[in-house]
C-alpha cells in the first residue's frame, strides 16, 4: 500500500512553512522598529490557512489508474499577501511597528510553529512505527 505524506501530515505540513514565513516577517519588523518610515507588515495566518485547505480539497482528482499522479505530489509553499499592520498609536517619523504587539506576535507565532513541529513529529513517529510493524 502506498503511503501519501499529503494524507498522512495534512494541512500541517503547509501550516508550518506559513508560520515559517510569518516568524521572518515578524522578525524584520523588529530589526526595524527604530527605522524612520518603516510599515509594519503582517500576514493573516488563519485567511491563508483557508485558503490552501478549501484549495486542496477542490483540487482533488480521482485517478482511475494505479499509473497515475496524484495532484499533490511536489506541493509548495502556500501563497500568501503580506499587509501592513495598523498602528494604534502612530509615530511622527512614519514608522508603523509597535515593539510590544510585535514581540507578542513573534512569541505566540513561534509557540505555534513549535507545537506544529512537534505534532509532524508524533506523526512521523507514529508512520515509522507503523511501517516498521512495532
């Protein structure tokens, strides 16, 4: 029987390399939070999220022969808008990052990337025990 990482891992997988791409994101916020003009970006994880789950299940094809390729196989990261952050007490030099909203996002947005990684470890464990028969 053949073994679909798509079916196993599900949305994880994307998750991850969006929570990837949000923690950069977030990070050079930070690095510019003293930069004259700086807009504070941000992605909408959950908007996004949707996005590809609503897009994998349409775009799933029924094969009717074992030769054929699944859809899925090589999938790559999920597309996604980066949007500037409103502030909610603006600055006279332009800039838009508030350190402290920032710093709470760069900390829950890693706390999730951690649990997510840990969920795909308890999957891959659970797929070796399986193909291993313990």
């Amino acid at each position: 029987m053949k073994i679909s990482f798509e079916n196993a891992l599900g949305i994880h997988a994307d998750a991850l390399s969006l929570r990837s791409k949000r923690l950069e994101i977030l990070a050079a916020n930070l690095v510019n939070a003293d930069t004259p003009g700086y807009k504070a970006k941000d992605i909408d994880f959950r908007t996004v999220l949707n996005g590809v789950s609503a897009e994998s299940t349409a775009k799933q094809l029924r094969t009717t022969h074992a030769a054929h390729i699944s859809i899925g196989a090589g999938s790559s990261a999920p597309d996604f808008e980066i949007k500037y952050r409103v502030p909610t007490q603006p600055t006279v030099d332009g800039n838009t990052v508030e350190a402290e909203v920032e710093q709470t996002e760069f900390a829950r947005n890693a706390t999730q990337y951690q649990a997510s990684l840990q969920f795909l470890s308890g999957r891959f464990s659970g797929l070796r025990k399986a193909i291993t028969g313990e």
